[in-house]
C-alpha cells in the first residue's frame, strides 16, 4: 500500500508541473501586472516601473520566467508578488488555515446531515420523510451557491436590525474575524471567530449537504436491496441490528470517498462563499491574483489547492481499501 | 402421522407495479412434517422463490401476502418483523441462491456465522465463534480455523455456499429452506454442496424445503415433491408418483426435456415450445394451455383445480386421466 | 384464438401470452413518460425556451433600452421592476435566460462530445493511451476556471461561446473518466468479445457496440451537464469572469443587484428564481432519464 501510495505522488509530479505551466503560460501572456502603476495619476517615474518590471522578472520572455519560477520554488520561495509588501509563503498558508476553517466545519455540518437525512429517506423510501429530504436534496442542488449566501447575508442583517439597537448583532455578515476587538481575551477571540464563521459555514453546508444527501440516500437504497441484507434478517437479526451494523456500515463507504474528493474541491471552490463574506481565504487569493495578473501567486495558489486535490484523491483511494476488504493496492 | 411442522395454505403474493397487478404466488398450500424433504421444482418466475421469501416475511414491504403460513400451529402471517426475527434462522432457516451476493462483503466469515448465533442465544462471542468454528468444519470447509478471519471474496462460490449453510446451521431449525443452493455453481462444486445439505440436515434433523428447478436434484435429495407454474402449484405427489407416473401434462414435458442415462432406446428429448405467461394481468383459465398439446375450449375456460389422481398424488389438469402410462414424446411430439 | 388452441401446432398461439415486443426506445420513453416530476420538468425547461426567445421578441423593451422609470417596484408596466438606471428587469432577466441556457447547452454539447471521445478512446485501447489521456484529465481537472476564463477573455472578447467553451472544455475531463470507466466493465463483456473474436475491427466495435452501449450514462450524463453548466456560468458571470457588460446573463444581474438587496429586491430574486427554476428541471429530467435507461430499475408503485 506504502508502495502504491508513493507511485501515485510520484504520477501526479508531472500532472502539477504540466498544469502550472499552461496556467502560467496563459496568465503571463494575457495582461500586464504593471498596468495599475503605468496608469497612476500623477504618472509613476518610469525608472520605478522599470525597477518593478526587474523584480517581477518581466525583462525576461515567460518562458524563461516560468523556469526562474520553477529554480525559485526549488529553493522553497514562492516567487515576488506584484504586491510588494506582501509575502507569498506567508500569504498563501495565512490564507489556507482560513480556507480550511470554513471547509472542515461547513463539510462536518453538512456531513451529519447528509447521513442522517440520506439514510432515513433510504430506509423510509416514498415516506413524507424521504419526499422531504428528496425535495430539499433537490432544491438546494439547482440553487446557485451565490445566491444562498446572499440570501442567508441578507437575512443575518435583518435578524441583527430586529431588536431596533444598531450596535447589537447576533450574526456577522463580513470578514472572518473582527479587525479590532474591545477586549482581546482568548475566549472573545474565540467568540468572534465562531460568530464569523455561522452564516458562511452554513451557506457552503447546505450546497454540499445536497448531492451528499442524494448520494447516501442512493448508496443505502443499493445496500438495503442486496441479498446479504435478506440473508442477514433471514438469520434472524433484529431490523436495527440490520441496519446498523449491515446496511448503513457498508452503505457509507462510498460517501467517505466522496467526502475525500469533495474535500479537495472546496479548497478552490469556496471562493464564492469568501467572497461574499468578505473573507480573505484561498478563494479571494485566487481571485485577486487572477485580476491582477499576479501570475507567481496565482501558480503558489495552483501547487497548494493542485497537491490538496492529488493528496485527497489518493487518501479517497486508500480508505476505499482500508474500508471495502475487496479492494487492494500493490 | 400428525407431526406437521409448518402449513401454508393457500398463500397469495401480488405486487403492484406501474404496470398493473403482479401476481407471482397464486394460492399455493403445501404441509411440511418433520425431518422430511420437499421438493419445489418449476421454471424462473413460476413463483417457487416468493413463495418462500413470504413465509418468513421477507418480501419487500409492497408486497401484498394474504392466506396463512403456520408454524407448529402459530400463525406467522401478520406477524411484525421484531416478532418474526424470533422464527427467522431459530426455527426456520434460509439459504438462498446466490452465494457471492449473500455474504456481506466487508465482514469476515466467521464474524457473520457467529452473529447468527448470537442472534439466539445468550453466549459470549468466544462461546459464538467456537460454534462457528464447529459449523465450518462440520459443512467441510478444509483450513477451517484460518478460514474464519477470510473475507467472503477470498472463497470459491463453493466454499461461500457451505458457509451460508453453516449460518442456516447455526441454532439448529426445524426447518431449513434452501432457494436454488447450487444454481449459481458449477456442477462439480454441486454435487459438495448437496452433501454439506445433506450433512446439515443430518447434524439437526430439520425438514427440508428444496427449491430447484433442477429435477436431478429434487430425484437425489426429497422425498415429496410439488411442481410449480405461474404461480400455482400444479402437481404434488411422492417423487416416485410425480417422476414416474406424472399427471399434468408440464411435469411431463419437463421430464421429457431432461436427458437421462437410464434411457432403452435411443430416444430424443422433447422439449416443450413456448414460454410462460406473464404473470401480469393474468389470463382466465389454465396458464399452461398456450403450451399445452392437449388444450381445448374448457382450459380456456375454466382453471384446473388440483384433482386428486392417487394415494398423496393430485395434479392440476382437466385432462389427468389421458395422462396415464403416456410418454412424453406421444403427447409433446 | 380457441379453435388454434386444440391443433397441436401452436406457434401462433405463443403472442397471446407474452408481452408485446417493444422496441428498445419505446420502452425507454414509455418508462420516462410514466417519471411524471420528470414529464412536467421537460415541458417547464421547453416553456422557459419558448418564453425566453419568444417573450423577448414580443415584450415592449429591448435589454438594452433604457425607459425613464428608474428604481421602480414591479407594476404593470414593468412587471419585474426596473434597475437603478431605468432597465425594464424583465427584458433584462428574459436576456439573461437566453444566454444563460445557450451557454449551457453549449457546455453540455461540448463538454459531452469531447469527453466521450476522450473516455472511448482511453478506456477501449488501454495501456499506455489510457495512461497518457487520464494524466491529461488530472491535469485539466487541476485547471482553474476563474483562470482561464480570465486569460482567455482578452482573446475572446467575453463572447458567451468563449465562455461555453471554457466550461466545456474544463469539464469534459470529468465526463472523460465516467464514460471510460463505463467502457472498461463493457470491454470485458461477452459481447465485445464475440465481436472481436468474428474479426470485426476497433472501429466497428467502438460504432456498432461500445456507443450504442454507453447511450445511457451518456445522455443522462449530457442532461446533468446543462445544470452544471448553467451553475458554472451564472458563478463565472457573478464574479466578473464571465459574460460581461454590456451583455446580460443571470449570474451578471444577481451580481449588479447583490448592492441592492433591500432597497430593490426584485432585481436580486427574479434572476435567481430562474437559475433555480433551470437547474431543478434540468436535474429532474436528469433523474427521470436515469431510471428510464436502468433496466433494472422497476418503480414499484406506492
């Protein structure tokens, strides 16, 4: 298994290299990052922008800017952001930690409620309960995750107007934390981030609770049909029994891998939720440094959510054979 | 004798289905006594499988069960599934058709034998995996002890087979229903598992129900036999009365589609042309004439009910007595 | 019929019992007629095509019109209300359906066309080819949309086919490895051996067995592919990477209104109540489909 393990991170070498380097190569040709600074009013010295084009290596044609990026990563250094006060490998694990914080609750959340609903309709399959949990499952995959978190802002802002005092708020509507607490001790610290964390955890858990929900429903309606769960009631074991240790022990093995694929995908795919929010996550990275033409943190971004979706998919790969005995790698 | 363990009379199964009404079992009443072994031969769909399924109360919830299956007298029909559990594996056991499908594949043979131990009786788990041991080595899996921790894609379909005997072994049942045991086998590996049955039958003294539509099987291993069609059955009688003296003429066009070594002359097989009705929105009259050489306006008319032909012998056709002495290639020719 | 029954030839006679052949497509319409939520999904998804097009053709304003009623609540005359400058909202949203639809059945035309080539081609010859094609999915499934959409909008110009193509593209790598592992458990299949074993060629085996068998998974595939693709298009288009100003697309309008939420609220729902209204009737005919080619599939009725 370590052996498998190894081969396939060794694969996926090539598949970051390849991808970083169409990414760069069409970031690279598709603007200027000096732009902002040609523009200003009054106008920027020329020898300033030509110091900047120097430290941003925009002397040298991409190609060989893509291989000075490449001896840089080497030496562990991301590369000069377009921002020069800003830090690349500091910026993009600053950025990560916040990402993660959404990603892991919202997905826990979203997690619970998934088995829970998609194993209940299961079990009470064309019940109100399923037809219920069918319908939610439904409505909450058509709708655009943008929108849901508009709406959840919207309604955190009207619930923290209901009681007519502007200074009190039960919802925080922006940001991942406060910029300035009145009292910095580590339990309002706490506080804070936690309340920051409601209204978008729960926007991103309610899109990813949608296919979950739907895929355990399926997974345990296939299980609940198999002729081992006949033979396990004809043994004579009591329906709970059946059900807890036969249908739902087996039927979950296919969402954990999900969960593991997913898992990666949300790394990149909650820039919508971030930036609706306001938070300065994986997502706004990627978004800013796509609009402004920061092509050497657009590719840190690139390694960082490219090797999380390599490693989840392998770690996806792995438990299916930790969990299903039929499955082996060598 | 009176010592009649299980009874089921007139036993009907419907399925609705966006099509229309499915009745796969169409009263169906058989007597199971004690230590004997019934024969139920019949094509795919002639309702052999339900009816089975339906005694336990294992039929998906849609299922429409009406009539009455007894057990020792007590109604089973009705029953919840918290109270059925009390007779499933205890008193009477299943083994089903398929062997690779029927082991959950994520827990290791032993772990499934003794949890049907456990499901009975109030042992420990050492207690529970020493009879699951026992169980292994009495249905002749080699390597027994190893076999234990062996998940159930590491045997051959064989090997699975006897362990899904050894779990219908397990609280020693009265009566042990076995769905198709060796369908999904190959021959060689057929004739080990008849014997791992034969062996479980013997370890327990339980009745057997023996479900095949393989008439080899039902001449090696019952002792009565009942030939099912569209869901009726439609000849019972000792295997001796249905195999030599067959009333109804689909027994005998099943007999006569069977090559047989004991043959005098040279004779052909003759097959019976056509294929069963659908079991939805069923016709009037007897399901069998479309394929029956001696069909006329009456079977069209009227279903054949089950006429007595002999001692313990019955047969449903309106034509049994041109049956008697006949051969299968007289009438199918 | 009876007089038949007593000859002893009764071949004619076999009809009456069995089930009436059915064609194979007949029995996959019958069965997605019998879906109602997925009958009535279709005909919504055909009204909102009709609506979008013929509504647009037929409404007193033009998207791009600007009327002298600005900020104004739905009325009779503007039935969706009015924007800040004085658009008429529901020649706006009724734009925004019709490149929002196009862009997405672009993208499932694309995206199925490219990745069923890609996944037949990887899955039938194996090996190396296989190898070489899956890495190419991992690295375009690597790819970040936001990305490309963005490198590409210069060379583009924003056009709502640039866009199209970028999902397309972007997503076709997913269907790539579905249809391949569908035509891997069909390679091994007796069928296709048989095939090969009578001399037929890669190319007749890959026409006459393998596509005819993989219709299944790939239309129900190409149907969930319009609602991935109108929920990647609105998102692209919401964050500015997609259809641009001038131009109107659903995300563009949720997008203009996020500001506006409390004081113009119809310009924030109608968009979405769209996008929603789309993506649920797509997913719904999705799923009526889905049962409709699984032959093991029988509904058993409540």
């Amino acid at each position: 298994m370590i052996a498998y393990a190894i081969r396939r991170l060794l694969i996926s070498i090539p598949v970051l290299i390849v991808s970083s380097f169409l990414v760069f190569a069409m970031i690279a040709n598709s603007g200027d990052p000096l732009e902002a600074l040609r523009v200003t009013n009054p106008p920027t010295p020329p020898e300033t922008i030509a110091l900047e084009a120097k430290r941003l290596y925009l002397d040298l044609p991409w190609y060989e800017r893509y291989w000075v990026w490449m001896n840089n990563l080497w030496h562990g250094e991301f590369g000069p952001s377009v921002n020069v006060r800003e830090n690349i490998n500091t910026e993009v694990w600053t950025r990560l930690g916040v990402t993660l914080r959404l990603v892991l609750v919202a997905m826990l959340l979203a997690l619970i409620l998934a088995i829970v609903a998609g194993v209940t309709a299961a079990v009470k399959q064309y019940s109100k309960t399923d037809y219920t949990v069918t319908f939610f499952g439904f409505l909450f995959l058509a709708t655009p995750t943008f929108w849901l978190a508009i709406l959840l802002k919207e309604a955190g802002i009207t619930l923290n107007q209901i009681d007519g005092d502007p200074e009190s708020r039960m919802f925080y509507t922006y940001g991942d934390r406060s910029v300035f607490l009145d009292d910095p001790t580590w339990w309002n610290k706490f506080t804070d981030v936690a309340g920051h964390m409601i209204l978008p955890t729960v926007s991103l858990a309610l899109i990813t609770f949608a296919s979950w929900s739907r895929f355990q429903r399926s997974s345990m309606l296939e299980v609940l049909g198999s002729d081992y769960i006949r033979l396990a009631r004809a043994k004579g074991l009591r329906w709970r029994k059946v059900l807890t240790k036969h249908a739902l022990r087996t039927a979950l093995i296919p969402l954990t891998t999900v969960t593991a694929i997913d898992f990666a995908g949300l790394i990149g795919g909650a820039v919508i939720t971030e930036t609706i929010f306001g938070w300065a996550g994986m997502g706004q990275y990627l978004i800013d440094s796509v609009t402004t033409r920061d092509v050497y943190a657009l590719m840190a971004w690139l390694l960082v959510a490219g090797a999380i979706v390599v490693l989840f998919n392998l770690i996806a790969d792995l438990l299916y054979g930790v969990l299903d005995p039929r499955i082996r790698h060598d | 004798m009176t010592d009649v363990l299980l009874e089921v009379e007139d036993l009907t199964v419907d399925f609705p289905t966006d099509d229309g009404v499915v009745t796969a079992v169409r009263g169906v009443s058989y007597t199971l006594r004690r230590g004997e072994s019934l024969g139920i031969v019949g094509e795919s769909g002639s309702g052999k499988s339900v009816t089975s399924l339906a005694v336990l109360g294992l039929l998906p919830r849609t299922a429409r069960v009406s009539g009455s299956v007894r057990f020792g007298g007590k109604e089973l029909l009705g029953r919840g599934d918290n109270e059925m559990s009390q007779f499933r594996g205890r008193k009477i056991a299943m083994i089903f058709q398929d062997p690779l499908a029927s082991l959950n594949p994520v827990y290791t043979v032993g772990n499934q034998i003794s949890e049907a131990v456990l499901a009975h009786n109030d042992v420990g788990k050492d207690v529970a995996n020493k009879r699951a041991l026992d169980l292994l080595e009495t249905v002749g899996i080699p390597h027994a002890k190893q076999r234990m921790d062996a998940y159930p894609h590491e045997l051959s379909g064989g090997m699975k087979q006897r362990v899904v005997i050894a779990i219908a072994m397990a609280n020693n049942p009265d009566v042990i229903i076995a769905d198709e045991p060796t369908t999904a086998l190959d021959v060689t590996v057929q004739a080990q598992v008849l014997e791992a049955l034969e062996t479980a039958r013997e370890a327990t003294g339980a009745a057997l129900v023996l479900i095949t539509h393989d008439l080899g099987v039902i001449a090696g291993h019952a002792d009565r036999v009942g030939v099912m069609y569209a869901g009726r059955l439609v000849e019972t009688g000792t295997v001796d009365d249905v195999f030599y003296k067959p009333r109804m003429p689909y027994t005998l066009g099943l007999l006569g589609s069977l090559p047989r070594i004991d043959a005098k002359t040279h004779e052909r097989l003759t097959p019976i042309s056509g294929a069963p009705p659908s079991l939805l929105n069923m016709p009037s009259g007897c399901p069998f004439r479309a394929r029956c050489p001696l069909a006329t306006e009456l079977c069209a008319e009227q279903e054949p009910q089950l006429f007595g032909v002999g001692q313990g012998h019955s047969a449903a056709c309106h034509f049994h007595e041109r049956l008697i002495d006949a051969q299968p290639r007289e009438i199918f020719n | 019929m009876t007089k038949q029954l007593e000859t002893v030839n009764k071949a004619d006679t076999v009809a009456e019992f069995t089930v009436k052949e059915r064609s194979q497509l007949r029995i996959i319409v019958t069965r997605f007629l019998r879906h109602r939520l997925a009958v009535a999904s279709l005909i919504t998804f055909l009204l909102l095509i009709v609506v979008a097009y013929g509504g647009a053709a037929l409404w007193k304003y033009a998207y791009t019109d600007i009327t002298p009623d600005n900020s104004q609540p739905p009325s009779l005359a503007h039935p969706f209300g009015t924007d800040g400058i004085g658009h008429d909202n529901l020649a706006q949203v009724l734009r925004g359906l019709q490149q929002s639809i196009k862009i997405a059945l672009m993208v499932a035309l694309i995206a199925t066309v490219i990745g069923t080539t890609w996944g037949a081609t990887a899955g039938y010859f194996g090996r190396r080819v296989d190898n070489l094609l899956m890495r190419l999915a991992d690295v375009v499934i690597i790819l970040p949309a936001i990305a490309v959409a963005a490198a590409l909008a210069s060379v583009g110009q924003g056009s709502w086919f640039t866009i199209a193509l970028i999902i397309g593209v972007l997503a076709s790598a997913s269907v790539s490895r579905v249809i391949r592992g569908v035509v891997l458990s069909l390679r091994e299949q007796d069928f296709i051996e048989a095939a090969r074993a009578l001399g037929a060629s890669d190319f007749r085996i890959i026409a006459r067995h393998l596509v005819p068998n993989t219709m299944g998974p790939l239309i129900v595939n190409a149907t969930i592919l319009v609602a991935v693709g109108i929920l990647a298009e609105t998102a692209l288009s919401f964050l500015g990477f997609g259809v641009r100003e001038p131009d109107v697309s659903l995300g563009l309008l949720i997008n203009q209104a996020e500001g506006a939420v409390r004081t113009r609220p119809w310009l924030f729902y109608s968009p979405g109540v769209f996008i929603i209204l789309i993506a649920l009737s797509i997913n719904f005919i999705g799923d009526g489909l889905r049962d409709a080619f699984d032959p093991r599939q029988t509904r058993v009725r409540q």
